[in-house]
C-alpha cells in the first residue's frame, strides 16, 4: 500500500500489561493531535518520506538498528519533539558531520520538517514517529547519544497533567544513561514553573552536570518560543553534560 502519510498507528504502545492482562493506562508526554495533512504537507511528504522518515513499523524488526538509516555511523544526535523542524533543519545543517535523529509523533509537523531539510540541506537528518521515551527505552542503547536536544517541550499546565511532563527524574535517569560520557543534553522552555521543574530534576540527576545558561545562540526562534516571547514569558535554556557513567543498574537496562 502506497504510504501517503495519513495512517494514524499508535505512537507506540507501551505494551505494560497488568496481571490480569489489561492494557495498562499510559502517562504519555504528548496528546493526539490531528493528523489531517494540508496540500503543501501531503506534497512535501510524498516527495520527500523516502528519504527522511524511518517508518514506524519497522522498528518491530528483529536486528532494528537507527544508524542503517542514515546509511553510515557517525555520532548522534537527538532531538525529542521537533515540531515543525524549524529548530532541526539549521541546526543539523550546521552539523553535516553527525546523524540526527528527530522523534515527533505529529505527523503534519513531520511533512512539514520535511521541506525544511530540503532547503536547508539537511540531508544527515532522519524523522522517526514512535514515541521518544519508549524508543530511548528499548531502541537506543546506553552511551549511544552524543548529544540531546529538548526544545520547548509541552507545558501540560495544569497541575493535574504535570506528571507528562517529559522531564521528570525518571525520565532523566533514562536520558542520562543514553548519553555518551561527556555528552550533552540542551533544554529550552517558556513556562517558569516547568524551568523550575527541570532545574529541580535535573540538578538532582545522578550523572548530570550544568545548569541555566544563556540562550544558546545558534537555536533558531521557533514557533513556540514566538509565542512565549509575545506573551512576554522568559525563555529558559539549560546545558547539562554526562558527567561519568551512570549507575550498573541504569546501564544494565538496555535495549530489549
Ligand atoms: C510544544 S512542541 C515544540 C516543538 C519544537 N521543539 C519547537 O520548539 O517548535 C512539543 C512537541 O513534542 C512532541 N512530543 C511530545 N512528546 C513526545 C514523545 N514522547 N515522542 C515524540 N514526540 C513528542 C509533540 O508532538 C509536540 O509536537
């Protein structure tokens, strides 16, 4: 069947059972939302997919391995939640040298990354739509990330939804064990209460070293941080570093 884009398949269930075998409710870090592409979306990904997006099924193959899609081994780099791409098309432009790896489970917001790549020549970079925190879970070993950008990811304002938040300490245990040992985890955000959340937990982090930093330059304004900045909200960037291996416990959970 011709992959036009629009087949809506989980993000990637968690598959945690309870012991009566039911599908346990999941705390995802993202919400559905429409996966309806417009003609410039549906153009740019029946031009460009092939090149680009790792298909969501095929992370079920036996043998699974992210660097044969980019065709050669180089360091990686990841970004979880790169919307539209406006931030991953310059910055993977300016880093021929490394393989990105975008995850978004919004489909249009990967159309559209799609013609960025292109016109930025962006051509180290692959899109992946399965969820982030299960793909760092079971498909990225320990120490395979040089670098890890979270940019603006969702607020979940309400203090009910704060525990999907991406970072969490639980989720940081995960990342940090990712990172290759001086490798480095930049954030961005414009909700003050969740740069409070991510000084906390990531102060805390065992294997983690930094802080807030000035805004790093070369990050391009993207949508979300327009609209902080209208709202006259401060954005928040932090720079973390690995700073030595992670506890054997965190280590040994690798990919399954
Ligand atoms: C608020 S947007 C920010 C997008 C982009 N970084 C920017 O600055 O424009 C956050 C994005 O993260 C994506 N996202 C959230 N959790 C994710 C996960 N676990 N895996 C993949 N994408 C995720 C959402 O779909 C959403 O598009």
């Amino acid at each position: 069947m011709e992959d036009t884009g629009q087949r809506v398949v989980p993000a990637r269930p968690h598959h945690k059972l309870t012991d009566d075998g039911r599908r346990m409710r999941e705390v995802l870090s993202y919400s559905r939302r429409g996966s309806r592409f417009t003609p410039r979306q549906a153009e740019a990904w029946a031009a460009h997919h092939e090149r680009y997006v790792i298909p969501d099924t095929v992370v079920d193959r036996e043998g699974f391995a992210f660097e044969e899609w980019f065709g050669r081994s180089a360091p990686l780099i990841v970004e979880i939640g790169s919307g539209v791409g406006e931030a991953t098309a310059v910055l993977a432009a300016a880093r021929p040298e490394a393989n990105v790896l975008a995850f978004e489970v919004w489909r249009p917001g990967v159309a559209d990354t799609l013609w960025r790549l292109e016109e930025a020549g962006a051509h180290n970079v692959r899109l992946c739509g399965v969820d982030a925190v299960w793909s760092l879970e079971h498909l990225l070993g320990p120490a395979s990330i040089t670098e890890l950008w979270t940019f603006f990811p969702d607020p979940w304002r309400k203090a009910r939804h704060h525990k999907r938040r991406l970072i969490s300490a639980e989720f940081a245990e995960l990342a940090t064990s990712r990172l290759v040992p001086g490798g480095v985890w930049r954030l961005a955000t414009d909700w003050a209460d969740y740069a409070e959340q991510m000084r906390e937990v990531l102060d805390a982090a065992p294997g983690l070293s930094g802080g807030e930093v000035p805004r790093w330059e070369e990050r391009p304004v993207t949508k979300f941080e327009r609209k902080g900045l209208a709202l006259d909200r401060t954005i928040t960037d932090f720079r973390y570093e690995r700073v030595a291996p992670s506890s054997p416990s965190i280590a040994s959970s690798s990919s399954t």
